[in-house]
C-alpha cells in the first residue's frame, strides 16, 4: 500500500448489492453459505475449497463457544445487571477478560509452532525441535504453552477429538507432532504428566491451517461471543448476578463492620 | 429459581467431559456439530429441529457478519492500532457502538411485531394491525423500524435474499406478512418507497424462529465479532488507523493553529 | 459547523506547545490547576469562575468515585484476572455495567427535573410542579427517580452532606427545591418513606451547575474509573477473583454432575 | 489472605454511613475533600500528607487527561454514533486502545526505573545504571521507554514543566535523575536528539512517589475518561463520527466498485 492510502478490501455496496470478499451477499452467500463457512470466509477470504477444511475449521471454531461459568461469562452477567438495555456492552466486557491468563496461551502455543516450524512443508527433525524448545523454556523457567491442565487430568478429553477430526482430515501434520513431541519430551524431563492439552491441539491445527497465530486469539473471542449471547439469555431468565454482588458484598466487607 | 439460588443449565465439566446443553462436547459435538448449529445451540439449548431450521438461522446469521467500514469497524481499527496485544479489547470496542443506532432497530422491529402478533398461531387480522401500527407510530411522530433505507433505495436486495430462503424453508409466516404490510401501509399514508428492510426481514424471520426480541441484539452482536476479526487481520497487514488519525487531528484542530 | 467539517475545539498542539480548551498546558496547567478543575474544564471549557463553584463541583464528583463490592467492580475484578497485562481493559468492563439500573437514575432525574424547569431563573410553582410530575409518573406506572433507597433509610446520608455544600456554595436552588417536593409529595400520597436519594440530589446540583443531563452519566462514569483503579490495585495484591469464580461455577452447576 | 477468603478493604456501609478507606464519605469527604485527593485516597488508602505530595499528583494527572484527537478518542466518538444512549460503552470504547503504543511507554519507563532502582533510599550509581541500562536495551534491539518524541522535538515541553513541580515538591529524586541520565547516555551512543519526554518524566515522577509501575497504566486510564467525556460532550453538539465514517468508507472501498 502507498503511504498515505486508505484502503480496505473486504466488502463493497451499492443500492442493489453488497459484495463480500467477492461473493455476492444476496446472491452467492445468503442461503448458501453457512454461518461456519461465513468466518472462514473473514478470515481466509475465500470459502474452504474442500469438505475437509471446512470440517477441520469449524471442529476448532466449536470448542472456543462456551466454557461454562468463567470469570468472562460472569463478567458479561454482571454488565447485564447493571445495563440490561445494552446487550452489546455486555458481550463485550466478557470479552475483555479474553487476555493472557485464559486465551493467551492460545497465541502463545501457536507463536512457538509456528517459529519452530517457519515452513510445514520443510518441518525438519521435530523429536530435536521439541527437545530444544523444552530445553529452552526450562532454562527461561517459563511455562511451555499448549501442555498438561489443573483440572482435566491425566489428558484433556478435548485434545482427543479434535486431533482425531485432524487425522481424518488430513489435517494431522508436522505442528500436531511437534507439540505432541513437545508434551512427551516435557513429561520425560520433569517426570508429571503434560500432555497436550486443548489450547495445544488447537494451536497445532490453526498452524497447520496456515492461521497466523496473531489471529488465533481473535477466532477464540469471535467464538465466546456466541457463548456470552447463551449466558446472557440465561442471566435474562433466571438472574444470578444480583444474588452474587450482594453475598460476595456481604462476605467481602463483613471484617470491616462495626460490631453493635 | 428459588430465592438465593445461583444456578446455571448451560454446561459442566469433570475432568474426562465437557457437557454443553446436554451435548458431550468431544463425542457429541467436535467434528460433528458445525459453528452455525452450535450458535443455534447456545440460543435454543437445542440442536436444529430440521434443515430448514438450520439453513434459515445460518441465513440470518451470516447477513450479520460483515458491513465493512462502519463507525464500529473503525473503533476495533482505533483500538487496535493502540493495543495491538489485546486482540480482545480491538472486538469489543467495535462492538460497543451496535447500540439503539445500528443494531437497535433489529430489537425494535422485533419487539413491534412480537407485541403486534402474541401468538403466530393466531395472528389475527394482519391488515388491521398493520394499519393501527402505523397510525400509532405517526401519531407518537416516531420512526417505524424496519422499513426504509437511505443507501440500499428503491429496495433493499437483502431483504428479498432472505425473505425467499425464509419462503423456501417454510419461516415465512404471520411476522413476515405484518413486516411487509407494514412497509405498504407507510408507503400508502406517506407516499414514499418505504419497503421493507435488512432489518425488518431479519426481525420477522427471528420472531418466526421464536427467538425473544431481547436476544436479537445479542446475535447480531456475536455474529459482528467475527466480522471484526476479519477487520483486524486487514489493519495488521494493511494499516489504515494511524494515517486516519493523523489525518483527521490535523483536519479538526487547524483552525486554532496560530498562524506564523 | 457546516456539512462535512471536521472540526474540534478542544485541544491543540505544536511541537512547543499543547493547548486546552485556551489553557497552555505546560505554562498554564500543570503545578498550577488541580485534577478536579481539570475535569471541570473539560466539561465547561473553562476553569471555576469561584470558589463555590470548584467546591460544589468537587463535593458531586466524589461521591461518584467508589461505590464498593459492586457489580461493575465485580466485573472489572473478573476482567483483571483473565487479562492482567491489559488493566484498560479491567477498567473499560467495569463501566460497561454503568447504564439503567445503576447511574441512569441519574440521568432520569436530571432529565425529568431540566424538563419540568428549562430555566432556572423562572422556576414556576414548584409546589405544582411537583405534583403534576409525580401524579404523571404514578399515571403511567413508571418509577420517579431521584427519591427512596432500599438500603440508605429513612435517608440516604448522602444526601444532606451534599445538599448541605450547595447551601453552602448557593447551588441550593429551585433544581434542589424541586427534587425536594417530589420527594416530599410522592411520600404524602403514597405513605411511604421516599426522601431525596443521592442520586436526587446529584441530579439537582448538577442541573443547578447547568450541567446537561446527558452529560451526567458521563460524569458518573470518569468518576468511578478511578475507583475501579484501585480495585485493580487491591485485586493485584489480594485477589478474589479466582476463589469466586470457582466457587460459583461449582454452585451453579452442581445439580447437572452425575452422581457417582 | 487466607486460602478461600474473599475480602476487600476498601469501603463498607451501613443505613446510615458510607466509609471510604476509613473516612466517612458523608462527614469527612463530601465538601472537604477534592477530587484529586480522592484519587489519591484510591491508590494510597490515605490522603496526601503534605501539600507538596497533593501538588505533584495533581500535576501528574491533570497532563493525562487530554490528548486531543486521537485514535482513542476517535474509538469514543465512533462509539457514541452508534449507541448515544450508552455513554458508558463510549468511554469505555476509547480507553481500549490505551495499551502498548500509547500508554504502555508509561508502565515500561516505570518498571525500567524501580527495577533498576529498588531502593530510592540507596540508589546506587546513577551513571553507571544508565549506562547499563542504555548498553542493554540497543543489545536486545529494544527501544528505551521515556525518551525522545516524533512531534515534541528537540524537546518535550511537558518534561520541563513537570520536573520543575517535582523540584519544587522534593519530588525530583534518584529516578527522575536516572531517567535524564538515560536520555543523555541514549544522545551520547547515538549522537540522536533523546531527551525525556512527558512518559518518562511521569514515570520518574510516579516511581518517586511510590506508585508500582503496574498502577501507571490505570491512574492514565482514568484519567483520560475524563477527557473522553470532554469528546462526547463535544460529539453531543458537533459530531464529526458520521461524516469521518461515510468518508473513510468511500474512500477505503472506490477500488472495488465497478465502473459504469
């Protein structure tokens, strides 16, 4: 781009069409493409070209959704009590939490593969790379992404099923296998149990689907999105936040309440 | 929900499961259940009943995702470009102008026709209430949502898109016929082209799928994370935000510049 | 301004220099005006024509800082815990909540109390006044805002503190006096207990400031990031956010773990 | 803090009392405290002991608050076209962007200076820490926080104004002298004009009094929703967000549109 242009290729309208990554809204895309193809289309500018891209793509996109009461879905409940009339800021305010402690190693697993292996089709001696990698964290005494989990132990079910989905997709490639080189080679040096978990396998498959890993963490906040509208219609028919305020209130400040 | 409950019937998790809406997340739903199916998930507690269901929620939703540079896309460009590391806050500040503007009159559309229409099964006389509708809007001197469109003009192409797919899946039903009625009372009273909207037909299909008017912000809502996310992997290639700014700072502050 | 201009009045800069609102920052500012004539300029666009007018502005400003344990500190609390690197993001979702239930009262009551006097210098009979705002409200079911509280009772202290500066200061006007007999007849023809709340009085002293109602939520919503701020710092050193959300996932969705 | 204690020790209330970090917001602050100090209250849970530590903070906040136009305040004004009726989502959309670009130089100075200085009391070999420090960050091919400025050159007139406050306060200490230490050891290897800009000043100047470089960030965030309330008030009377929107857009996309 030249300096100084302001330029976006996305979408485009007139008053008889609007046309998106090329695609013709009303004629190309309402009706015919689905919603799963419609985020592939955002992110890769085209549609998947095979049956196999398109199921890879959203087995991922499906695990992101919901994760149940979090810190973001309370997040969003307690916005909505307090401004029930702006549904939007309370999406966004379960986003917000979407940063380095909970999606962060998202990104974080998805930058390692992805400088290890600079080209998937020259991935070169993945069994070395996982044992310089763990090396390397362990001498920075930095948490390895992508491995082990405090509360889905011995292994993250959800590993399982996306890497199955990935094999028979073809989609079970050189960044699979460095990360789960990766957890072997981390369980062998530190003699826990580390198997990859989620975020790893999840890493391993956007890499594989050429997804720059600055964009992952984007997919992860597009897909709670969805799971933050399912908490905010529940929070509409059955509240929590008001019980919740006034009991951690109540316990939080008790010490401070002068004895009659 | 007794007093003083705090309860949730979304999801649960032990270590070897994860349940959504009563679904094993790694055998049910991962490479089974696509990103579409799993929105409609997260707002009935239910998979599609049929494919019409399916191809007329994924209809709706994909009308949602993308309408290139808006104030909101510009705000996620902003932010972006000062917190390039928070993903999550670029989405969310796009998201929070989808407020009574932009989004509002989808909630308002849906809100006139649910209250017009209680029940679908008995929608009454649909002419008649068109007409008490619409002297009603004119009498309080408010606008009728759903009808009209300053850009898309003699029509809006999206609204014919997704009224044939709602005909072709069996959703075009009493809400669709009072939209419509609507738009032709206006246009009679008025004498201006006033058909119906984007809207006003996502309004009616929504109200036909018995989703709450209240939720209907919400949708739109996740459904735009997406696009965003498609407008922040356009500015980390191609910036736009930085020479805007410099741009517009210079515009609006030039006239308290001292002359030399 | 004329169509298409691009113009704003608040600040400029060279490379010498940076100008607000007419103020030299460096010469005129800094070491010389205080954070609270700060915000009033802001707002005003120029400092406080007197010592009153700093003082009242400052008493209303205050008392917007620090509310507690509430929803929206909750959500900044949850918001930090997920993204820690990113505090504007934990301040951002703790104002989020800030809309109808919690500030908009005050918004409502400077809006109802500016509408029913548009000039101060000729208030009317504010006897009469009162009585027709109250018998129209009570006519159209809705709540009056400004008046009653259901924890600060008989009064809300807040209230006299603040009522007490603007007699002090002569902000005690026909705005004051208004939100007083609102009270005073919505308690005669109820029998309930309805004196001027703090929100009441807020909305008074910042009508009497000439303050536009819209502006108020604004105002509210400055005041209390600062709050949030030290939320943030306590959350740092102390943090809850983990234990509760924890906690509440398990209670929430106990019912739905299968019983061994 | 006990495993499983909630607790905050910030405000508690009772029907008739509200207290802020020990003072009763009725009778101790309303009237008689500002509104800096009670931001000060907030991070410090006292109020200033002298007026030289009242003089310096109000200094260092009031330079936060107003940038002009900026990427941050153009994400408020974005946000408020679409959603008027949420002001709280419209300051919070401009606070998004205060991360790494524009206020995360304040956070990175200041952790620079109190990790190098730990003690204020004993802080070592200024010189030689700047050299240090200087030699270290062009080694990683880092940028030094706090120094040099595109548009304030050859210097930034806001260091020179807060430094002579923070001389006439006792403020000027060990920090604010390493930080000029590093601007002159920065010009000296690069024979580059580098001298402190407003960002390292307000970094030495908040390290000398105690505040840990994590909090930088959050006493800038709020600050500018001050300021962000100054834009909204200004879009409310003269908006420019529609015509920059339709503008941008036209631009951004003519490539696209077919010729006729």
């Amino acid at each position: 781009m030249k300096r100084g242009e302001v330029r976006s290729d996305i979408a485009w309208a007139d008053p008889t069409r609007v046309v998106i990554h090329g695609l013709d809204l009303c004629t190309e895309i309402v009706g015919k493409v689905d919603f799963g193809d419609m985020a592939f289309l955002q992110i890769f500018a085209r549609l998947p070209a095979s049956e196999s891209e398109r199921r890879i793509f959203n087995a991922m996109m499906v695990i992101l959704v919901e994760h149940g009461i979090t810190p973001s879905s309370l997040a969003t409940r307690m916005t909505y009590c307090g401004a029930p009339e702006a549904v939007q800021a309370a999406v966004a305010a379960g986003l917000l939490g979407l940063g380095s402690v909970f999606v962060g190693s998202l990104d974080n697993a998805a930058q390692m593969l992805q400088e290890a292996i600079p080209d998937k089709a020259a991935p070169g001696d993945i069994p070395a790379i996982a044992r310089d990698l763990v090396a390397s964290y362990r001498q920075k005494k930095q948490i390895i992404p992508g491995i082990g989990h405090p509360f889905h132990k011995p292994v993250d079910p959800r590993t399982g099923a996306l890497f199955q989905v990935a094999r028979d997709t073809g989609y079970f490639g050189p960044y699979a296998e460095l990360m789960t080189a990766i957890g072997a080679e981390a369980e062998r040096v530190t003699g826990r149990g580390l198997p990859v978990n989620v975020t790893g396998a999840m890493a391993a498959v956007a890499s594989q689907m050429d997804i720059p890993w600055k964009v992952c963490r984007g997919l992860a906040v597009a897909a709670r999105a969805i799971g933050l509208v399912g908490h905010i219609l529940e929070e509409m028919r059955n509240p929590m936040a008001d019980e919740l305020y006034l009991r951690i209130e109540h316990e939080a400040t008790a010490h401070m309440i002068p004895k009659p």
